[in-house]
C-alpha cells in the first residue's frame, strides 16, 4: 500500500485539490434563500411574461431574464434579492447576473417552491 502511495503521490495530491476546490465552491456559491425572504427580500421571477401570468407568487417582480440586463437599475444593491423561474436554471443566470453588480442574491430555484 506504501509503494502505490509514494508511487502515485501526484494523484492523491491531484484528488485532494479538487476535492478542496469543489467543497471551497459549494460554500461560496450556496446561499440559503430562505435567510433572505426572512429579511424581506425581493422575488424576482425571471420567467417570460407569459409563464409569469400563468401562475407566481404574490408580490414577485416579473423580469424576463431577457430583460435583466435594462433593468437591473430599478433595484437597489441594499435590496435581498431571491431570483425565481421555472426550473432554477434562468433563476442560477440571474443570480450570477446580479452577484457580478454586487447584489445581496439567491436562487430560489423553481417559483413554486416559494409559492404561499
């Protein structure tokens, strides 16, 4: 066992590093979304228009994530901020979107998760 671990010491190292990078990662990028609807956040439903009238949540901003990039200026980066859409995929977009302009951001993943 010895000789495969000094022989191959590279690979253990290799395996440890991207073990610490991925654990670093999740940390970094997990934010509980329920903390900040605590505060009052804002839920921003990222869906189009059209999925939004189908059916959201009471008092969620509807901004298609097509629309973000003209909009984003009608918040504040003092807001709590918990992006919404139908799956948490546009949600994930939208966060990243707002964490690159220093916004207090999470993903709450599918609208109807946080449905009342």
């Amino acid at each position: 066992m010895m000789e495969f671990i000094i022989s191959n010491w590279w690979i253990i190292l290799l395996l440890i590093s991207i073990f610490l990078i991925v654990l670093k990662y999740r940390k970094i990028n997990t934010k509980d979304y329920k903390e900040l609807l605590n505060r009052g956040a804002i839920i921003i439903d990222v869906r189009t228009e059209y999925e939004y009238k189908s059916g959201h949540i009471k008092n969620s901003i509807n901004v298609p994530l097509k629309d973000l990039t003209y909009r984003i200026n009608e918040f504040d980066k003092k807001d709590n901020i918990v992006t919404v859409c139908a799956a948490g995929i546009r949600a994930e977009s939208a966060k990243k979107f707002f964490e690159s302009r220093g916004y207090n951001v999470a993903n709450g993943g599918r609208w109807t998760n946080l449905k009342d």
